[in-house]
C-alpha cells in the first residue's frame, strides 16, 4: 500500500487569474488518480497538530511565521513577490501542506506502508528560512526532513529534487548540515539562479545543472554517474523527494525534454534505493509541473511504480 496524502483545503489556495501554480493542477492529478489501478493508494487527509508551528521553526525564521500570519488577507489577495501570493485560505493551505509531510514520515516511519505521496500545495522548495518566494510559503520537504530528525533521530537523511528550477531554499536549510544530503538536478541558467555545481555546502550539497533541451538519455546518465552512487556512498535512514514535474517536454516553465517514462523510470530506481539502504522509507511532496496533462501523467507514472512494487 501507498500513503497518498492530499486535502480539500489545497484547493482553497487561490493565486489569482492565471497563475500557473493554481487550483486546476490538483483536479488533473485527482482525475487521472480515478483510474482503478489507484484504488490501492491509502488516502489521507492529513490534520493540523498543536504544534505546527514548533515544526515550522525548525526550518523557518520566526520572522516569516509572524509575517505570513500577519499578512494573510481576510479577503482578496496579497502579494508577497510577484509571483507568490496569499489568500484567504492560503495559509490554512499551507500549514497543512507542512502537517500532510510530517505525517507522512510519520507512516512510513511506523511501517509496515514504506512509502508516500503528498500531493500538496502550495509547493515548498524555493521557501527560504527567512523568505517566501516562487509560489512557495513554507519549505515543506525541508521541514520534513527536520520533523524525521527532531522525532526518530535520523542521522542520514538524502534529498532528492529533480523540479526543472533549483530548489535554493532547501540548500539554504541544509547548507551547513552534512547529516542532510541534498541533490538537485535543474535547469541553468534558470529562476532563481542559484544551485552551481560549484555550490556544495559541507559536502552535502550535490547541485547538477542541465543545459536548455536536455534529453532523456542525458537526464539518466545523470542520475546513473551521480545521483544513485551518491545516495548508495551516503547510505539514507529516509529519501524524501522534492518531486517537482515542470522538467517535462510539455511544460511551459522549463526547456527539459523529459517524458512520463523518465519519471517512472527515476521513480524505480529510487525504491530500489530505498529498499537497499533505508528499509524502503521514501516520501515525496509535489512541487511544480504546469501543463495539465503532462503533470497528470507524469504524477501516475510516477505513482504507478509505487502501487505496482
């Protein structure tokens, strides 16, 4: 069985006209999820613990806690930067963004369902400790990742990104902390600029920049000379995944040419990761992918191979 976590209140998150990051992603994911071969997931609508926001503050400044309270509009919208925005049920939506990852360790954690879905938004990645940007509120697969070590103990914790935009604020949360490996693969030059291979933290940074219409053999030997030697060396207790799907061919955010094919293909060789180092303990959280149907079946592809194992 498959933990899938997902809300109704992520639907309340609006973003305004046109926003890429909207509502009408997660009715594509939900709509191809109603095909009967996922009938297996174990679905769960996660709740909000007294201490959610103890949780945010392992990653979060309390600076920006404060301010999202403070900000978050009773009506209408508030713009944080451009492209990130607030609104009535923002915040709700994110806290429980943040509460559906935690859980999710959590299970996986208990066993005997090793793995997880968390079909969150709004997404997490490029939230800083001290900043909300790209659509991002709350850096939900680095609190995670702080909730599996503040609660288990984990002393080894891999991160993998494979979003097509870096995910800065997560290598801002772990940039000094070698018990966290975190691997991203993006495009650059692309927002927000940042994750140089050059960029490596304590040793536990491994940042992989892709050129502008990558393919798929070039993606995969990747991942083979760098991403699956790197997690068997590092030796996880949990992989989480910033599962991020705008590296598609269709997607109007990025210029990688990857199919549903390549994220099934990422998503079995990362159980098989799993299974070998951390008793199959792998937790993955949405974060972009723009083009409806892309996303929908890059997200079943993707979960597909979970159902399947």
């Amino acid at each position: 069985m498959v933990w899938y976590f997902h809300h109704a209140d992520f639907l309340l998150h609006d973003t305004g006209v046109d926003h890429p990051e909207s509502r009408r992603r997660l009715e594509a994911i939900e709509q191809a999820l109603s095909a009967p071969r996922f009938q297996a997931l174990r679905r769960v609508e996660a709740t909000l613990p007294a201490d959610i926001d103890s949780r945010i503050l392992r990653v979060h400044h309390p600076a920006l806690l404060a301010q999202l309270k403070a900000l978050a509009p009773a009506t209408g919208y508030q713009h944080l930067e451009p492209d990130t925005v607030l609104s009535e049920n923002s915040l709700t939506a994110a806290l429980l963004a943040v509460a559906s990852v935690c859980a999710a360790v959590d299970q996986v954690m208990a066993g005997p369902d090793r793995t997880a879905f968390c079909a969150v938004r709004p997404p997490g990645h490029h939230a800083e400790p001290e900043r909300a940007m790209g659509f991002c509120l709350f850096n939900n697969i680095a609190i995670a990742a702080e909730h599996a070590r503040a609660c288990y103990g984990l002393r080894r914790i891999a991160i993998v990104d494979f979003d097509v935009h870096h995910g800065n604020g997560t290598q801002a949360a772990f940039l000094r902390q070698p018990e966290v490996l975190y691997i991203s693969s993006h495009q650059m030059p692309w927002y927000p600029g940042s994750g140089g291979s050059d960029e490596v933290g304590a040793g536990n940074l491994i940042n992989l920049p892709l050129m502008a219409g990558t393919d798929s053999d070039t993606f995969r030997a990747v991942y083979r000379q760098h991403v699956f030697p790197a997690l068997a060396r590092f030796g996880p207790k949990l992989i989480l995944v910033s599962a991020g799907f705008d590296a598609h061919r269709d997607d109007p955010l990025g210029d990688i040419q990857l199919t549903e094919d390549d994220y099934a293909w990422l998503a079995q060789q990362l159980l098989a990761l799993a299974q070998r180092c951390a008793q199959g303990r792998l937790v993955a959280a949405l974060e972009g992918g723009y083009a409806l149907p892309a996303l929908a079946g890059s997200v079943a592809a993707w979960l597909g191979v979970f159902v399947d194992a």
